[in-house]
C-alpha cells in the first residue's frame, strides 16, 4: 500500500524503544510522508529520553550486575531483590513522567485553549 502511493520513510533507525528485559533497543515508531515533503523533513528523537536520567541509570546498571552473565536469576533471593528492584524501576519511571507532564502543563498559557 505505501510502496504504490509513493510515501517515504523518515525514520532513521534511532532508537526508541528500550526492552530492559532484554537488554535491546529498537526503532519502533513509524514516520510515513509524500515525496513532496520528503525533502524538508527529518526525523529525530530527543536526546533527554526518561530512560536515560541518572537515577534509572543507576538502577538499571544495578539490575545487569544482579542479572549477571546469564541475564536470568537463578537464587531466589536475587529473584526478590530483582523484584524490588523492578518496583522501584517502575516507580522512578512514573514520577520521572509525572513531573515531565507537570512541567510542561506549567508551561502553558491557560488562556490559549
């Protein structure tokens, strides 16, 4: 269908996603233009992903040491502490996002809707 109309691609392979369980990243999103603009665009992700603030860093990095060389835990109790450790992930992910949101709704003019 998008190889008869002509469109082109403007994703240029950058990551944006992370599977922290499998430890990869991928180019899942999917930007679709004519050819008449093709030219004066381009596609880039942001630089300041939430993924890549210090303090997940630093709780992933402790994650991969956890996991050791073969990616699975084996003991149990590196297993409970994986699952801590998972909570707290989650739980810096969604404060991180939760702030992001709120700075940006702080950020906007509420007389302009």
């Amino acid at each position: 269908m998008i190889d008869d109309s002509g469109f082109c691609f403007l994703n240029d392979g950058t990551p944006t996603h992370s599977s922290y369980s499998y430890a990869t990243v991928e180019a899942l999103d999917v930007a679709v233009v004519s050819p008449n603009v093709f030219p004066g665009c381009n596609w880039k992700t942001k630089q300041h992903f939430i993924h890549k603030s210090e303090p997940l860093q630093n709780l992933l990095e402790e994650k991969k040491h956890l996991l050791g060389a073969s990616g699975v835990p084996i003991e149990p109790s590196i297993r409970t502490q994986l699952q801590k450790l998972n909570a707290v992930i989650k739980r810096t992910y969604a404060q991180k996002k939760r702030d992001n949101w709120n700075k940006l709704c702080c950020t906007l003019d509420p007389g302009s809707s």
